[in-house]
C-alpha cells in the first residue's frame, strides 16, 4: 500500500497569513492639515565652505502623495520659506506630521540638519496654531546627541475636519438628477486619473501630455514622444474642504514640440467633465471623445472620497 501511495501526488494544505492593509490609507478622508512653513532659525553650518543651503520636506503617512517639499534656500542659516502645503488627513487620532530639515547638496547626498514630529492629535480643529519647534537628531528620547542644539523651525498649522457629506439629489421636470439646492457644505478628495488616449493626430508633432485645469490650479502629465495612443497612468489629487457638485474639471491634450522650430506645441482637443455624477456615484471610468479632434479620445477616472 505504502508503494501505490507513493505513486499518486496527493493535494498539500498552503496556509498563506493574510496582511491587514495599512489602515489609514484605506479610511476614508476626514479632514485637511493646513501647513505654512514660516522660517527657521540658528541651523546647523553643514557645508565647508559657507554656511547650508536649507529646504524642508513634510511628510503625513507613506507614499509620494503624502510628502512636500520647501524651495532650497542658498548659503542661509536663518532661511525665511512662508510656503504652504495641503494633506488629506485620514486618522487623526494616529496620523503625525514629519518634518526633515535637509542641507540640499548637488553630488552627495543631502545632510540632514534636523527633524520633529507633530501628533495631529494635539491639534485642536479649526484653530490656527503657530509653533517654535526645536530640532533634533531623531526622536530618541535618550540619545545625548539630541542635547546639542540643532536650530528651530516655525511653522503655523490648521486642521479642517470635513463637514458630514449629505449631498442629495432631485429629478428636475426633464427627469434629469441635479444637485438639491441647499446641499450642505462638505469635503472630500477629488482623485483623478488620467489612464491613455488614442487616434491623436497632431498637424506638426504628436507628442502627447494632458494638462488639467481645476479650480485655478494647474497640473500636467509629462509628454510622451511620437505616440498617437499614448499611456500615462498619472493620478492628481485635489483636497478639497467643499463638495464639487456645480464645478467642471478642464482636460486638455496638447503636443510639445520636442525641437526649435516654430510649432512649440499644438492643441489635441479637450473635453469639459461636470463633477456632479462623480460625487453622486463616487467613481466613474469612461472614455471621452476630444473636443475639436476628429477621432481623438481619452480615458479617465475620476474619484470622490
């Protein structure tokens, strides 16, 4: 019997130990931090030659999205940003603001000059809060290096819950749904993502990038050379502390010329996209014929959370 067993392959038992996902980047948002990088003072001399010149990154969770960075000041130990930046917070209660001070250097790496954390907890909602932080090495308690003055870093920090989103919706007389009047105000945040067009034909070039237009604010994909069905796989991210239910979203495909002749760039088509049915359904994924293109179309979706 032993020998016949050993014939057969019998089916073996795989226990796989299923990971939680990180809990904060699958919450919904709740809020934005309103961060204004005001100066710094007393920083830490790094380079050999002259002083450092300083810039600051913030960072609130993991990935790109969630990281900003000041300009490089040059050759300053007393450097003055007064730059703002926005975060979609998503837990409050566990989320903390990083900040990293960095000596920006072109061959080596980048000296690091200091850090802090702020708990978002400690904030107290909608109240502005301007702050001294000292800097340190790292947030180890017991480490003697952080004794030794490293500089401080002003900053002017505002956490905005978002209000409850009821937005509701009626039938008019033509059996179209449209936005009730009255909608309470919430937030939320508008994700867009621009996925691929196809049948571009440019008259001088077809060197494709998107740029989109929101609420005054501009964003761009980068070009994609000789290509008429062209891929990005680009997402923008719009936090937003009202819902966009009345607002329309721009996308243009233009072409870059990639030389020096006279067509610097040239007009692909475009196409206007109304945000109410984003916030109704929360997700839409469609294809869109260009405006003023023949046969040009482009795929996107669009997100509200």
């Amino acid at each position: 019997k032993e020998q016949v067993a050993k014939m057969y392959l019998w089916p073996k038992t795989l226990e796989a130990t299923i990971l939680e996902q990180d809990k904060a980047a699958t919450k919904k948002p709740v809020g934005m931090l309103l961060v204004n990088v005001i100066n710094a003072r007393g920083l830490r001399k790094a380079d050999m030659l002259g002083k450092s010149d300083p810039y600051v990154k913030l960072s609130l969770g993991k990935g790109t999205l969630s990281t900003k960075k000041t300009q490089v000041k040059k050759n300053t130990l007393n450097p003055d940003w007064n730059e703002s930046f926005t975060f979609v917070v998503q837990d409050p209660e566990n989320q903390s603001l990083e900040i990293h001070v960095y000596d920006w250097e072109k061959l080596s790496s980048h000296d690091k000059l200091g850090m802090q954390i702020i708990p978002l907890k400690n904030l107290t909602p909608e109240e502005s809060n301007i702050s001294m932080l000292n800097l340190q090495k790292n947030m180890d308690p017991n480490d003697p290096s952080n004794q030794k003055s490293r500089g401080q870093i002003m900053l002017e920090l505002t956490y905005k819950p978002f209000k409850e989103d009821d937005t509701s919706f009626e039938e008019d007389n033509e059996g179209e749904e449209k936005v009730t009047d009255g909608t309470p105000e919430g937030g939320g945040l508008l994700i867009v993502m621009i996925l691929e067009a196809e049948d571009l034909e440019g008259k001088h070039h077809t060197n494709p990038y998107v740029r989109i237009n929101f609420r005054g604010e501009e964003r761009r994909t980068k070009p994609i050379k000789k290509n008429r069905d062209p891929r990005w796989d680009t997402e923008f991210q719009f936090p937003l502390e009202d819902i966009p239910t009345n607002d329309t979203l721009k996308v243009e495909v233009i072409s870059k010329g990639m030389g020096l002749g006279l067509h610097l760039k040239e007009p692909l088509g475009y196409v206007q996209i109304s945000l109410a049915d984003v916030v109704k359904n929360k997700r839409i994924n469609e294809k869109y014929q260009l405006i003023d293109s023949k046969n040009g179309k482009i795929q996107i979706e669009l997100q509200w959370r």
